[in-house]
C-alpha cells in the first residue's frame, strides 16, 4: 500500500507544535501503517516545500509540447510532473486541510491545480468528464478555529468533494477538528473529537 500525506497548512509541525492539521494527519496515517506495517508513505509537506501558484508562463509551458519547451518551461512542469507521479501512485491519500477564510489554503489549491491535469487524471469523452484516478481512498483532515461543520459557511467539503470526484477519487472520508480557537478546552475537546472520527473509521479499539 502507498500512503501520500499531503499537508497543505502554512505552519510547519515540529516539536510537537504548530499545525493542527499536519499533526493529525500524521496521526491518522501512523495508524494507517500500524495496521499495514508494509506500506510505503510519502509526504508532501506544502508548508516546508511550497508549490508555485499557476501563473501565465506556467500555463504557456504547460501547454508547449514537451519537446519545445524551454529549460525554464521544461524545470516548471517538472514540479507538477513530481505530484501528479505521487498521488497517481497512492493508494491511499491523506490531505491536511486547514480552513483560510472560508476556503482551502492557498497551498492545497496550489497543489490540486497540478495535479488536475487533461488526459492524465481526468478527461472529457462523449459522456462528460471522467476521473482517471481510479481506485484510491482519500482521508480529508479538516481543522477550523470555529465550528461550521453542516452549515452554508462550510464550503471546504462539497468543494473537495467535487474535486476529488472529478479526478476520479470518490471513496472520501472527512475527519473534522474544531474549534481550535475557542479556547483551550475547546481546542482540545476538537482534537480529541477528530481522534475519536480517526479511531472509528480505522476500525482501532481505543487503548
Ligand atoms: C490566514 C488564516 C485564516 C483563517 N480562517 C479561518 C476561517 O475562515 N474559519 C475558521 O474557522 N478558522 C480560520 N482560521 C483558523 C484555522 O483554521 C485554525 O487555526 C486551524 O488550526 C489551521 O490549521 P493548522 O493548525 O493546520 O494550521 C484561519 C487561520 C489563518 C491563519
């Protein structure tokens, strides 16, 4: 099994501190590999390797033949080549994913604007789109100061949802902590509240 950790918040992990996110995302995926001790993990760590953001001369190169492409425009598809190889090689997928003003981070959208690629992870046929990553499971860790989990202000999940759908990915399970700045009781109680939803999706009986 291949595990991909995607931490996409703008805080590192370290030392027991700092990103909510990337530390239940390490959490959920040290349980992944407790119960397959084989499986091979790879971390993209968005806030220690940040990805460019589409801009003009990136959708030049990307759209430049491979073979006409200049040194320049050959290194920055390069960088999107390395995540598309990475999640079209998971089996697993597990994603970070802090709540910035309502939305996703700007890394996460950095990310998922390179590895949304035409005639690689989805294309367009007579029938409309079609996802071309098949077979994977996806685990989303949300983490929020506030509480919108089931409200309007909650865009973050319909919006992956129809993204991961998209690609092709469609077994996603969201695991939400919140709360996280409300307080310290309030933060824990959100911690411990995503550990539960990590737990029982992992089938792990609680020590
Ligand atoms: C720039 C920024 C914007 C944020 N916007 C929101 C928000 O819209 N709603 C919310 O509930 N929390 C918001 N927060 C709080 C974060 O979601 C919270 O701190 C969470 O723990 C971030 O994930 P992380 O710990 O992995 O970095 C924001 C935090 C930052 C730094």
């Amino acid at each position: 099994m291949n595990i991909l950790q995607v931490n996409s918040s703008a805080r590192v992990f370290e030392n027991g501190q700092g990103s909510h996110s990337t530390r239940l995302a390490n959490e959920l995926v040290g349980k992944l590999r407790a119960a397959e001790p084989g499986a091979q993990v790879t971390v993209r760590d968005l806030a220690r390797q940040p990805h460019p953001a589409l801009d003009e001369a990136t959708l030049q190169a990307l759209f430049t033949p491979a073979e006409a492409r200049t040194a320049e425009q050959a290194a920055r598809v390069a960088l999107d080549d390395a995540l598309v190889a990475e999640i079209k090689a998971a089996d697993v997928l597990v994603l970070g994913v802090p709540m910035y003003n309502f939305g996703v981070t700007s890394q996460l959208k950095n990310w998922i604007d390179a590895i949304t690629r035409a005639r690689v992870t989805f294309q367009y046929g007579p029938n409309g789109p079609e996802g071309l990553l098949k077979g994977k499971k996806a685990y989303a860790v949300l983490t929020r100061g506030g509480k919108y989990r089931g409200t309007p202000a909650d865009s973050q999940v319909p919006y992956l949802k129809t993204l991961l759908g998209f690609i092709g990915i469609t077994d996603v399970e969201f695991i939400y902590a919140e709360g996280l700045n409300m307080g310290p009781e309030a933060e824990a109680a959100g911690l411990a509240e995503a550990r539960a939803q990590i737990d029982a999706l992992l089938g792990v009986v609680p020590a």
